[in-house]
C-alpha cells in the first residue's frame, strides 16, 4: 500500500480519485478505535487535504464519504447509499465470465430502468480486501451476493429490486 496510490470513491453522484486513501484508512483505523464518528471524519479530512484538494464547499461531502469509506474498511455499518441509486461491485481480473457477469447486469439494469453505479474491480489487490474467494464475485451496496458464478438473470433482477427497495 502506497502513500501515492489513488483510489476512486463516490462523492456525491461523482466518482473522485483520492491520493493516499487506503494508507489513511488504515492509520486512522489503528488510531482510533473509540473515537466518535465525528472525530474520525475530521481526521481523515486533517490527513488527506495533505496531499488532496477538496473545495471548500464540499468539504462536509468529502467528510461524509471518506467516513463512509472507513466504516466499510473497518466492518462498521454504513447507511445505505442513498436515492442516487445502487452501488454495484463485480470483482474479477476481466476474464471472460467476469465481463459476462458485467454484461448481464448492465441488461438487468436497463431492462428494469434503474439506475446504479457499476464498477469492474479488476486489481488483484482491490479484490482481495473483500475477502472473497474466487471471481467472478458480484457486490451489491456493500453485500456480497455471489463468488464463482455467473447468477442467472432471474436471480440478478431480484436481487437489484431487494437492493432498491432497501434504499
């Protein structure tokens, strides 16, 4: 892990390459075990403003989701994502079954007409920090839903309306 690795995160309805995130996430976790979560948001925005620029209009954003970001790094809940849509996961080195995987949920989304953020995890690294134990694996707002198939698309759409009800 880096100091000069850039991870991309969800600010708002954007997504934003952040400098030194992950190392961050871990000092502060190591740091700060019973601080409030106001406390930590501060912190993590004392740390990364150091070598990232954040508006001084956004900053309470930024807070909110490196916040967001540290809960998940650290097994703490995190509220759902909120109206924007769901926030899609699938891991895997970009092999054939994994881009299937991509493919049918891209069809999935737009035959129900919903929205959502898709992200292909391809780094090795990346993946494993979800501790799944093979690919394709598919995430959906932080769950995971499948390792080492591809779901059929029965199974797909059922579970995207479960994800959006949820919201």
């Amino acid at each position: 892990m880096s100091s000069n690795e850039i991870t991309q995160i969800k600010i708002g309805k954007d997504r934003v390459g952040i400098i030194g995130l992950k190392l961050v996430l871990t000092e502060v976790a190591e740091a700060s075990a019973a601080q409030a979560d106001e406390e930590i948001r501060t912190e993590l925005l004392k740390r990364l403003a150091k070598r990232n620029y954040f508006p001084e209009s956004s900053k309470e954003e930024y807070g909110n989701a490196f916040l967001r970001e540290f809960k998940k790094s650290t097994g703490r809940p995190v509220e759902n994502s909120g109206p924007d849509g769901l926030e899609i996961k699938v891991l895997g080195p970009s092999c054939a079954r994994c881009n299937q995987l991509e493919q049918d949920l891209m069809a999935v989304m737009a035959e129900m007409n919903m929205v959502a953020d898709i992200e292909h995890v391809t780094d090795i690294a990346e993946i494993g920090s979800y501790a799944v134990m093979g690919t394709p694996a598919l995430i959906v707002n932080g769950a995971v839903k499948s390792v080492g198939s591809i779901p059929p698309k029965t199974k797909l759409k059922q579970w995207m309306q479960d994800a959006f009800v949820k919201q």
